[in-house]
C-alpha cells in the first residue's frame, strides 16, 4: 500500500472449516502490530470476539463458522498508521435463530449468555434457566456444548469488548435482554382453536418472560402472534391464524429481532471505530466471506453463499488468469498460453438476467412477484428456463429438488421455502408490536425493519438485494491491490494432525491453486514499471551514474537495459514491455554472481586494509582509542549489511558509504567465473532475487544506523539531565541535612547546659546539708 501508493484488498476464502476466520485475526494482528501505535488498533482488535460471538456457529463441518460475510476495512492516516475502520456485512443466516440441523448450534452469543451470566440478581432480571437445553430454540439440534470451548469465559470477554467500542452499561443491559426475550419466544405454546381455524398462545412463564424481557404487553404479544391485519380499499379485515401460520409469524419474529440485534451491534462498532478526517483514503480490504457449503439437505441459504463463492472464484480467474493474459498482450510480450477452467457458465445459471437467459434467482424474483406463486410452480419455472444447460439439473425421483454444477462439484438443493425466505416478509401488526416497545433498542430496530419492508414493496427480494451487494463488493475490489489467500481443509473430520490427500488435492485442483503454478512457471510473475525498476536499483549502480536524469520513456527504457546488463541478467530471462520490465521467477537471481563476489572481495581485502588503518589511528590517539577499537575485530567481521550497525559510527558510516563503491567492483573483476557459479549455487533463493534481497538489507542497516545514532544522541541528552537532577538533588538534600544537623547541635548544647544546671544544683543542696 505504501509502495503502490493505493489501497489493497486481502480475499480469504476456502471451504467450510478450512481457517478463513483465524486467518483473517491473524491478519488484522499483523497489520495492528505493523502499523499501530495510535490505540485505535487494540480497538480494532475487540471487534474480533463480538463478531464471532454475534455471527459464528457451531456447524457439522466447522465448531466456529461464520454465518455471514465480513468485509473489514482497515484505515491509515497520512503516517500509514492505523487510524479507525469500517465493517460491512453481507447475509446473516437468520434462519439459524429459530432452526438447526442436528449436531449443530445456534450463535454462540445465546449460550454463552445462559452460561457466563453468573451473579444471580442479574440471571433473575435477565430470567435465565438454569441450562441452555431450557429454550426450545436451542434445545432442537440436540447439541448444546463445544469440546475445548469455554462459553462462560467467552461471555465474559465479549462483555469487556462491548464496554470497549463504547456501549453503556444500560445499553449492554437492554441488548441481553434482547437477546433472552428472543430466546423465551421460542418457549411460546400455540394451541389451536376450533379445528385450527384459529391459534393461542398459553398463558404461562414463558409468554410472561417473552413480553417482559421485549417490553412488551402479554396480550399484545399473544395477539400479534395469532392474528394478521389484511388492509381493503373499504375495510379493514383481521385474519386468525392457524397454528402453524402463529408458529412461522412467531419465528419471523425472532429472527426479525435478532436481524435487528446484529446490525445494531455492527452499527455500534463502526461508530466507535469511525476514521472522521484522520483518514489518507487508503485503506486496506479483509474479506472474510463464507465458505462452499454442501449438507445433506441445501436451501436458500446454501445458494446464496455457493453463489458468493462462485462470484470469488470468477474474480480470482478474471485477476490471475484473464487479465494477466490480457496484460501480456498489451505490453507485447511472447509466452505460453494456459488453459483454466472457467466458471462463468455457472455463475450465468446463478444470476442470469435477459436477454442474456433467466437464472435460478431471475426465475426465483418473478415467482416471488406472481399473486400465486409457489415451491410447485417455482420448480416448473426453473424447469422450463434452463433445462437445457449442461450446470443445471433434476432428479425426477426427487421432485422438489435441483442441482447446479458449481466449480467446487454439483450440490442439490432443496426448494421447499425459497420463496418466502427470499420475500423475507414480516407481518407489519409483528413491526406494529416492536414500535410499542418500552425498549428503546428494539423501537429503533422496528423502525429500521419498517424502511426494509418499504424497500421490499418496490420489488427489492433477499437475493436481489444480496446481488447488488456482490457486484459493489467486486467493483470495490477490482479498484485495489488484490492478494489471495486459500485455505486449504486438511481432514473432513475436525481433528488435528491429519491429513487426507485426497481431499486437499480437490481442493486444489477447484479453486484453481494448481493452474496458478503453471501459470507462475510459463509466465512472468515478478514485474516493475521502467521507471519504478529504475529508481529501486539504480543505487546499485556507479556513483557517475546513480544522479541520472530520466525524463522520457526512451531513456527508462534505456536505464532498464543498463540494469539488466550490470546484473547480467540473460536474456531468456526476462521481457522488456512497451511500459513494464518482466522477469521470470528467480530471474534476478542471475546477479547473484557478480554481488557475492563483491561482497566476499570486501570482506577479504578492503574491510581487513581499512580495519588496520583504523587501528593504527587509534594508537595515535592512545589508550581510549585503542580501547574504542578493541572491539572491532578483523576476526570476527563479516561484511553483511545487518552487522554494519554494530561497528563502531566512523567505520560504519565509511562502510556504508563504499557499498559496493566502484573499488569493491574492480576488485570483483579478479575473481574468476568459476568461483561465481560456486557462490552462485549456494546463495539463498528468493522471488525478487539477491538484487531485492540486497535492497532490503541496506535499507535495514541504515534505519539501524540511525537508530543507533538516535539513541546515543538520546542516552547523551538523558544522562546530562540525569545528572543535573543529581547534583541539584543532591545540593537540595545536603542543605536539608546541614539544617537538621544545625538544629540537632543547638538542641544537644541545650540540653548539656540544662543538665549541667540540673547536677549542679543537687549537688549544692546535698553539700549544704552535709
């Protein structure tokens, strides 16, 4: 970022299970320890355990699975240090709320609330059961605990984080509240009535809980819940519901609320972390999105997430295939062609929209528009529109079911409910009851919910809404640096240690890892502008021609061949583009024989020539010279650019200044070739080369050079204080015991005198009575 001078985008993707959440806090710590220093960063940092806690899950496949998509984005000032950050968030699972598959667990926040709240005055506020199998949310999955997982502990740490990014104790406490009243619903009992043409709800502790912890009234709650308002041009008609239709609106309720909750929090952190007029406008990306997903039975959601992966995918072809094809011909350069396998075909079956054809959620939208549309005539409808494509099928033993051929293998997915999870629909008497909430959280949450559902009747469905959301995210990454990190699965069995081949080498082969070794060993990998490629090595150069002046492109690329040829860099090597220099991998390493000699010529002749001299100088000046030069050994000295700080300032500023200086290059000159190839052989590899490698380390020694020097100007200017505050301290306390000591005097003599006075006297009496 500070190289390029733009901002950069880190995608980290695999599949489920594979390490996208640990990967991307190791690389928020990375980028905090690297540019901190301003506090924002520990900041940073506490989102890490709210984010899991709020959006992680325990699946069959991972213990701590993102349920949404994360796109962090990390802010630098003008001093390329952290100055605050911004979280988007793409697709909750909100199903996740109310329903789990078995094994698995809801978000980790409501358990670790059951078991870390532990001081029974606030357990009764809250009105916590005794376990988390209590709530019939939480109960269903059958699965309630982690192995290795401290609930307890990772509440109480979540809570420091709240009070961390500025959330008041009241707020924290109407946010647990929250959270419990979500989970009481789950405990509401729906009875029918008369042959469930209508529903109840039981009067009991659990409507109770519900309607307190909410801030609701019990009969409004009860009949929000049982009831729907249909609005006529004439009339208004109240509908009773059936049992099941009061069980799906009480759901809705709960997963509208804890929609509400995430993104409140979300919305928290952001205003905590806000950057104001601190920021440069670089910035740099953590996507940390989802993996591919496949279970036994696949829904809305599964779609959703597999077609985010395909989109990545497409993006991670388009960036390391497509344009970097498309940048070889436009610079001119001759290579291999490499075959790739592409996925647009599939992302076309995804999200195809005329007159291109009609795509699984085109197809999807229009159903969710027709007054009479359903799972039936959605499956005619996906029938009728891709048919033919070879990355879409049927099963006619299963006819509620589809399958699309993803790039990671065909997943099928089942179509009961894609309908009314893509409306997401909430009932408006359910936002109607949230607005008459004494709870000002909730209050806000139904008027968010209230803009949604306004937004909705214009035509905006889940998938329509998530689709624009993947294009911005894309646009937003093709205008930055991309990197890419893959997490590769070990074991489909979450445990440690193992390795199945099998499985990593799909996944390799899926997400393209393989097609990039090919394409890094036909192509080019390492590239420089001319005139970047010349400003970064031209210090390599002799001193005459380190001050050139390069103003038109002739002359870069003229510069650039100069380099090449000092580095003897062979021509197969590398290729000069109309604005960029290539190289193949290791290219530059090629240099390697030249620069080692050179280094190992000073270390042999001119280091031990110039140490003799510093020491007959320094027994010229006599003992202290001798003993500043006792140190610096010609024994023990190896010319490397990290020792450099360690000799004495005079002999390293000398060194420094006569790297590679045009006498250690003549000198170079009498080592034969042979002996090049042999040093050659054996120096370290590296991507940039030795060239690179040598530019880092000079850059290296000479911020130690002046770390150093700061230091000894510091340590100077510390000790002349210090002892100036000695000598005042001690002046101070010496007046302070000659005082004292005055006064110690003049009270002694006093008391001599008084007792003199005193002996004297009884001794007169006595020998006046003798």
């Amino acid at each position: 970022m500070v190289r390029q001078g733009t901002s950069q985008s880190l995608v980290i993707n695999g599949e489920s299970g594979a390490g996208k959440t640990e990967t991307t806090k190791k690389a928020m710590q990375f980028f905090a320890a690297l540019a901190g220093g301003t506090g924002v960063e520990g900041q940073v940092l506490e989102t890490n355990p709210i984010l899991e806690a709020f959006g992680n899950a325990k699946t069959l496949r991972n213990h701590n699975s993102s349920r949404f998509g994360k796109l962090i984005e990390i802010h630098f000032n003008k001093t390329n240090h952290i100055c605050g950050a911004r979280i988007r968030t793409y697709l909750l699972e909100k199903s996740r709320v109310v329903h789990q598959l078995k094994g698995e667990r809801s978000y980790h926040i409501f358990y670790q609330l059951v078991r870390g709240t532990k001081d029974k005055t606030q357990r009764e506020a809250l009105r916590l059961p005794g376990k988390p199998s209590d709530y019939n949310y939480l109960a269903k999955s059958g699965c309630t605990e982690i192995d290795g997982v401290d609930d307890a502990a990772n509440f109480a740490e979540v809570l420091e984080a709240l009070s961390d990014i500025g959330l008041r104790p009241a707020d924290i406490h109407a946010l647990l509240c929250t959270l419990s009243g979500i989970l009481w619903l789950g405990n509401l009992r729906v009875e029918p009535v008369h042959a469930d043409d209508s529903s109840r709800i039981k009067n009991d502790a659990a409507l109770s809980n519900a309607a307190n912890m909410l801030g609701l009234r019990e009969k409004d709650l009860a009949y929000a819940i049982t009831h729907k308002k249909i609005k006529t041009r004439d009339e208004l008609i109240v509908k009773p519901l059936t049992g099941q239709e009061a069980v799906d609106a009480r759901d809705a309720l709960a997963k509208a609320l804890y929609a509400g909750v995430f993104t409140w929090v979300v919305a928290a952190i952001n205003a905590k972390l806000d950057m104001g007029k601190k920021a440069s406008g670089r910035f740099i990306a953590i996507l940390d999105i989802y993996g591919f997903e496949q279970f036994q039975t696949n829904s809305f959601e599964q779609l959703c997430i597999n077609y985010a992966n395909e989109r990545l995918q497409q993006q991670f072809t388009r960036h390391l295939f497509t344009l970097e094809q498309e940048e070889y011909e436009s610079e001119g350069i001759d290579w291999t062609k490499v075959e790739w396998v592409d996925n647009q075909a599939c992302v076309d079956v995804i999200e195809a929209m005329p007159p291109k054809g009609l795509g699984v959620l085109a197809v999807l939208d229009s159903q969710c528009r027709f007054p009479k549309g359903s799972d039936e005539t959605f499956m005619h409808a996906l029938g009728d529109a891709l048919s033919a494509n070879d990355h879409f099928g049927t099963n006619p033993r299963r006819p509620g079911e589809f399958f699309v051929n993803h790039y990671a293998g065909p997943v099928s997915y089942n179509s009961a409910g894609f309908l009314d999870k893509n409306k997401d629909m909430l009932n408006t008497d359910l936002v109607e009851l949230m607005e008459t909430s004494s709870s000002p959280l909730i209050t806000s949450i139904a008027a968010t919910t209230a803009d949604e559902i306004e937004g909705r009747r214009g035509g905006q469905t889940v998938s329509s809404r998530f689709t624009q959301q993947l294009r911005e995210l894309v646009s937003m990454l093709d205008a930055t640096g991309l990197h890419f990190v893959r997490c590769i699965k070990p074991n489909a069995k979450l445990s440690a240690g193992s390795f199945t081949s099998e499985l990593v080498l799909q996944q390799l082969r899926c997400c393209g890892v393989l097609e990039v070794a090919r394409v890094s060993r036909a192509g080019f990998p390492t590239r420089y502008r001319h005139a970047d490629f010349v400003q970064r090595y031209k210090i390599l150069l002799p001193r005459e021609q380190q001050g050139m002046v390069l103003r038109s492109d002739a002359e870069m690329r003229a510069a650039v061949g100069q380099l090449l040829v000092a580095f003897k860099v062979p021509a197969g090597q590398y290729e000069m583009g109309r604005t960029k220099v290539f190289f193949k991998p290791g290219a530059l390493l090629l240099s390697v024989g030249v620069l080692w000699c050179c280094s190992a010529v000073m270390n042999n002749f001119w280091v031990p020539q110039y140490c003799q001299r510093q020491h007959a100088a320094g027994k010229s000046e006599g003992p202290q010279g001798q003993s500043a030069l006792s140190k610096f050994r010609v024994s023990s000295l190896n010319f490397t650019p990290s020792k450099i700080a360690r000799l004495p300032s005079t002999a390293a500023t000398e060194l420094a200044g006569h790297l590679l200086s045009l006498k250690a290059r003549s000198c170079c000159l009498l080592v034969g070739q042979r002996w090049c190839l042999l040093h050659l052989r054996c120096c370290p590899a590296g991507v940039l080369g030795y060239v690179e490698d040598t530019w880092a380390k000079m850059q290296a020694s000479v911020l130690k050079l002046q770390a150093y020097a700061r230091m000894f100007l510091a340590r100077k200017r510390f000790q002349r204080h210090r002892a100036a505050a000695l000598l005042f301290q001690g002046g101070w306390r010496g007046r302070g015991a000659r005082l004292q000591y005055a006064k110690d005097l003049r009270e002694h003599k006093a008391a001599v005198c008084i007792q003199r006075h005193y002996k004297g006297g009884v001794q007169r009496a006595e020998y006046k009575q003798v």
